[in-house]
C-alpha cells in the first residue's frame, strides 16, 4: 500500500513511516508497503500496561 495509507494503518504520519526502515516493495515506478510487514511491525512492539492472558482457542 502507498505511504499514506500505510502510515494509517499503524497509526503513525508518513514522517514517522519512512524513519522506521520499513521494507518497501516496487510497484513499477512506486514504491508501497506490504501489509504482512507493518503487520509483523506492529506486533513485535511492546504492550502498554497490563495484558489480559488469552484463552487457548
């Protein structure tokens, strides 16, 4: 997905987006992000507060 969209995504602006060396993939002359990336971005950051235990499913 393109910068903007990313950057929403996770919840940051896109100034924050290009410094956090996220891998980018080229779209012809574009460059755009692949959602498994900010995905996995996002989980490798740690929790704020306490974290409930979730049920073994």
């Amino acid at each position: 997905m393109p910068a903007p969209a990313a950057a929403h995504y996770i919840g940051v602006s896109e100034s924050t987006l290009r410094t956090l060396n996220l891998p980018r993939r080229k779209l012809g002359a574009k460059r755009v992000y692949d959602r498994a990336d900010l995905d996995a971005y996002a989980d490798a950051l740690p929790y704020d507060g306490a974290v409930e235990e979730l049920p073994e499913w």
